[in-house]
C-alpha cells in the first residue's frame, strides 16, 4: 500500500479527537475487565480513536491493543508509542500486520526509540536515536529467510519531538507524534513534515471547573514532568524561545502554552488551537488521580469535543 493510501486511512479512521487510555507511571495496570469496560465508555462518549503505550516488560501493548479491538465495534486504537526495545522490529511488523488484517482500518502504530536504560535491558546499544529508528523501521519489512513478510498496510508514525526526528518521519514514515508542546510548535511541525503527512499532537489537560485547582495541577504536572532535569520537552520550548528558569519553575506563561487547563470549554479552546495549527489529530490525556478519575475526566470533556 502506498504511503499516500496510508496517510488517509489513518486520517479518516483517527479523526481529529482522541483518548490515551489513562494509565500512571509504575502503578499497576486495571485488570482486563476494567480496560474493556472503559474503552466502552469512551467510545460511547464519542471519541472516535483510543491510544496506549508501553516500556519495555510488563505488559504488551500490542496484545493490549489485540484485546481491546475486540472489545469495540467503531474505534480505532494506536500505540503512544509501541517501544522498539520492545520487540524485534520483524516481530513488531508480523503483529501490527495481524492486527491491521483482523480489524481493517482501525489501526495505527505509533513508534519511539525509547530510553538509554530500555536499550540496556535488552542487551542492545542504544545508538544514536535517528539512526537507531531508522534501521529499525528498515528492519520491520526487510526480506527474512524461512518467513513471508506481510505488506505495510498500516499507518506507521514516529514519536518525534526534535526538527531531525520530525524530518525522519517525514521522510520514512507516514507522520510523527510530538508530545506536549504549544500550538507554535504543532504550526512549525507541520512545515517540517509537508501537506502529506499525519500529525498527532499528544497534548495533557487539567479539566476542572474550579479554575485555581485546575491551575495548580497544571503547574505541578508541568514542573514533574516538563521541568525536570534534561527533560526533551523543555528542549523544544528553549528551542521556541522559552527561558530555562521559566521552564524550570512551570511559570504562568509555560503551564498556559502546553497544558489547556480550567472547565470543558476552555480545555477543548486550547485543543482545537493544535487543529487550527496544523495538526490532524490531538491525543488527549488528563491530570486525574487515577484511572477512573481520569476516564470521568475524558468523558465530562467528550460533548465539547464531538459536537465542534
């Protein structure tokens, strides 16, 4: 299949609004019961396409993927991102081939180099993360002996963040998936990557009809996550002209430009300005405490979405 068949599959079967499946960084994952009970919920709020991720060890976020088509009629799913310590690369291609096959049209792989220590895991060298993911997408449908390789008929896009990563999913993939940035970026990404290319902006929200708490939560998530210590998102902002200290301390101007914060309406005005940017589809996922807080969270932003 044609990257161009591709890259409007992917458009058409994502839409411009979907859900990360709420999940918190080492804590266990729901049981099966309740993931499928909630993809449920989402798809009945609306939200045309649900995304996962995964690490490496623990669970498997293709079979998590596998078990979730299964649970739905309509809703496409994607990886945030599949990790290539993961899995063979050839391994990953024969299992996202499989699930593109049993469930047509209603799947994307997204996939992301990772971490140094993931790499180590495994035994494998990190690399140099271009080259590294390169050779890897090479790998995925390179000829193999004794097997029959299936046909790339899957949308496949890259985690990238940085102007090289974006310009290596412009140039051997069918899009890219940057993570918390302002609608600027999302506007320069697309200039990297050309008309012809799916963009998923993966944004975190903070809905809360109180708009101090809201506020607060946004500027604690943003101080985690963002201002860390050798952070890549903070690299993207020092790129767009953010100063460090400014980043470093989650300052006003910081929090409101990558985190829409506030009630249902304001977030989803913060969305659809990534729309507006360039973006084909926004990944949401929210600041909740915990799986069904943050699900509640998702399905009380759903109407403002859907209906615009």
């Amino acid at each position: 299949m044609e990257s161009s068949d591709r890259v409007g599959r992917g458009r058409r079967a994502l839409g411009p609004i979907g859900a990360f499946l709420p999940n918190s960084p080492g804590a266990p994952l729901p049981p099966a019961e309740v993931q499928r009970d909630a993809v449920g919920r989402l798809e009945r709020a609306g939200y045309q396409a649900v995304w996962n991720n995964e690490g490496v060890g623990g669970k498997d976020g293709l079979i998590q993927l596998a078990m979730l088509l299964a649970a739905t009629e309509r809703m496409t799913f994607g990886t945030a991102i599949a990790n290539i310590w993961a899995r063979p690369p050839q391994t990953a291609h024969g299992a996202a081939a499989l699930l593109a096959d049993a469930y047509p049209g209603r799947f994307v792989l997204g996939l992301g180099v990772g971490y140094p220590f993931q790499a180590t895991q495994v035994g494998r060298d990190f690399g140099r993360p271009l080259a590294t993911l390169r050779e890897d997408c090479e790998q995925m449908t390179a000829e193999q002996p004794m097997a029959q390789v299936p046909p790339l008929t899957y949308p496949r896009i890259l985690a990238a963040n940085g102007p090289k990563m974006l310009a290596l999913a412009g140039e051997i993939a069918d899009g890219a998936l940057p993570t918390l940035v302002p609608p600027q970026y999302t506007a320069n990404a697309r200039q990297i990557l050309g008309p012809d290319k799916i963009l998923v902006i993966g944004l975190t929200v903070a809905v809360d009809e109180d708009p101090a708490r809201a506020q607060a939560a946004a500027r604690q998530f943003v101080s985690q996550v963002v201002g860390r210590p050798g952070s890549p998102y903070a690299l993207n902002l020092t790129r767009l002209g953010y100063a460090g200290d400014e980043i470093s301390a989650a300052s006003d101007e910081v929090v409101d430009a990558i985190v829409p914060w506030g009630d249902p309406e304001r977030v989803a005005a913060g969305i659809r300005q990534h729309l507006d940017a360039g973006a084909d589809h926004v990944r949401l996922g929210t600041i909740a405490p915990g799986f069904q807080a943050s699900l509640g969270a998702l399905e009380l932003l759903a109407p403002m979405l859907t209906a615009s």
